[in-house]
C-alpha cells in the first residue's frame, strides 16, 4: 500500500530566498520533487526537475548556457520551459526530449514554486507577506534544514508555551504556560490568541523594549495551509492599552515561520523576524538575527530529537493536551487538502518516470 502523503502538492512552497537564487544552480528537494532553480538573463527565476531526460544525472551538476541548462554528462540543453533545445551529434531534436517545469512566483522575499497541478497554480493565492517589503518592518532572516517532518516544525509553532520550557533564557517564561488562549479556524487558516497580562518581561523582549516594570505581552499565532505562519508577536508596559488595541507604547514583531516539505522527513524551515521599531538600525537587524538563530536551534535540536524517537517507535501515536488545539487544527487542515487531491487526481502524487527508450518510440 502506498503511504499516505504528508504534504499536499497543489500549493506554493517557499524553495529559496530570493538573493539564493542566482546565475548558478541550485538544486532543492521540495516535496520529494528534486528542482534545479536559477534565474534567466531576464531575472526571472526559473525551476526545473533536477533530472536530465537522457539518463536522469542532476541537471544541476551541469552549467548555465544563456537562459539554457547544459547537461554536465553528455551536453544536452533544456530551456526555461524544460524543452531539449540541443542534443549532442544529432541535428533533430526528439520532441518527447523535456524536463518538468515547475510554475515559479517570486514574491516578499521568496521564491514559491507549486510541485503540483500546474494548470491549478494561481499566483493569487502565494501567502501575503507583505510586511516582507514594507519600509515600516525591518529585518532579516535565514533558512535552517530540519531532520524532521515540517508539520512538527507546525505543532512546535502552534502552541508557543514550549517558550517556558525550550527558551527559558530569552523569551519563556513562567507566567506564559499558565496564560489562557483561544483558538479559531477557518477553511484554510488557523489561529491562537493569547495575552499574558502585568507580568514581568523575558529577557529578550525587555531588551527590545527598553522600558522598565511589568508588560502586557501578546502572542497571536496565524496559520495557512499548508505551511505557512505568521506570528504576530510584542510586548507594552502594562495598562497602556494593547489589549485594547492601542499599541503604540509597545513594540511588535512579524515572524514569519515557512517549513517547506523537502522530503516527508526533512525540511527547509525559512524564517524571518520583522520589527517595527528602531528600523534603520541596522545593528539591530543582526542582533536580532543572531538571537533568532540561537532561539531556532533550541527548538531544532528538539524537533529533530523528537522525530528520531517517532522513528524509534512506529506505529505510536501522539497524546494531545489543550494546548494543542491549534496544532490540531493546522493538521486537520493539511489532512483535508492532502484528502481532497488523493480524492480528485490520486495520480498527482506519482509522478511516472517515462524510459528513455519508450519516449524515442513515441
Ligand atoms: S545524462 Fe544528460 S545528456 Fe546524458
Ligand atoms: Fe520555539
């Protein structure tokens, strides 16, 4: 029997930040699709499968020729569109000879490509990210490969009182594990809302603060299907009125959490802190960067501890408390998308690998 998959493929997933993708191949395993991204003359970015049609050695081993891959094996060239445009020692070009081109959107930030359906693809739908460019929110961010299946990067997302426990030096407190919060869905998003009310800062956001005393601190987790968080994220001094909407005594951040299936068992988790206060400090920017960093690789060195013991016990399922609400949500939500395309196409999760010999025939 087929495992069941664990990602939908009729979705944008981040494959690179932007300045990653270049006049060089780079090649990114994104949904058990193996591309090859580079940029044409034009800037355009482009994704190609990372398999030459000739015998299947990783076009991104070859080099860039124009807007053209070149096979580094035997010299085949495949444009943007993945058609052969030469062969070697041959003047006609089987027209069969093509590598899969995956749609490719570049937006806030990011390159997005959609593994799936290519007819489905509508760039309406890429996640709005807009703080990413907007002059207002400064910041910067990276990407780390995780060991681990992306939705336990999503459950650790989705319930942040880990933070008491994972990030007890920066950003975890006591008084946060015992706040109350909600969570709500909708078709394709889930969120959880909480507020820790008159309690003394963690360290990290005391810091960026800047102000003595007690603080309303607010968490505010968004979350679309499939891969996608937004945590709306800050700190006031207490009573000046943020849980009622007046925040301009506080500081907020946008962190941008994307874990993009690279296999059912690994990810790229590309991540971005945004501010809205001292923007042009660009000192800052790295400090908080480097903070991020450290914060990331507590919750990394945990995730991927957690999905080797799954490994070390298959077939065991997960307990779940109040506090995972929200995580169950985002689940349900990727499980009725990965239902609806097993249910409509079963076939867009086995992509057929055509032999050479038969297509020569065709
Ligand atoms: S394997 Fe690419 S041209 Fe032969
Ligand atoms: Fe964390």
């Amino acid at each position: 029997m087929t495992p069941r998959p664990t990602f939908p493929l009729n979705a944008w997933y981040v494959a690179a930040w932007d300045a990653e993708v270049g006049r060089s191949l780079l090649s990114r395993s994104i949904c058990n699709e193996q591309m090859v991204l580079y940029r044409k003359q034009d800037g355009r970015a482009v994704a190609l499968a990372d398999a030459c049609w000739h015998r299947l050695v990783p076009l991104s081993l070859g080099t860039l020729v124009g807007d053209d891959v070149r096979c580094g094996y035997h010299g085949m060239r495949f444009n943007a569109d993945g058609r052969c445009t030469h062969m070697p020692s041959q003047e006609t070009i089987n027209p069969s000879a093509c590598v899969k081109s995956f749609p490719v959107v570049e937006r806030h930030r990011f390159v997005w490509v959609w593994p799936g359906d290519p007819a489905l693809a509508d760039p309406a739908t890429v996640p709005d990210l807009h703080w990413m460019d907007d002059a207002d929110w400064a910041g910067d961010g990276s990407m780390v490969e995780v060991k681990a299946d992306y939705r336990l990067v999503l459950d650790n997302l989705m319930d942040l009182t880990h933070e008491t426990f994972v990030h007890s030096s920066s950003i975890g407190n006591e008084a946060l594990a015992e706040a109350p919060f909600e969570a709500m869905h909708g078709e394709t998003t889930a969120s959880v809302r909480r507020w820790v009310l008159n309690e003394e800062a963690p360290a990290f956001w005391g810091a960026q603060l800047g102000k003595p005393g007690p603080v309303d601190r607010w968490q505010i987790i968004h979350f679309k299907a499939p891969a996608t968080i937004l945590l709306d994220v800050g700190v006031a001094p207490a009573g000046s009125g943020a849980p009622q909407g007046d925040r301009s005594q506080g500081i907020s951040m946008w962190v941008i959490h994307i874990p993009t299936p690279a296999t059912d068992k690994t990810c790229y988790y590309f991540w971005c802190h945004l501010r809205n206060y001292r923007v042009r400090e660009q000192r800052l920017t790295r400090e908080v960067l480097q903070a991020a960093r450290g914060i990331l690789l507590e919750d990394e060195t945990i995730i991927e501890a957690q999905q080797r013991a799954m490994d070390r016990n298959p077939g065991r399922d997960f307990y779940n408390l109040n506090i995972d609400a929200g995580s169950l949500w985002a689940r349900r939500l990727i499980d009725e998308l990965i239902d609806k395309e097993l249910a409509e196409k079963p076939a867009v999760h086995s992509i057929p690998i055509i032999p050479a010999a038969k297509a020569l025939r065709a």
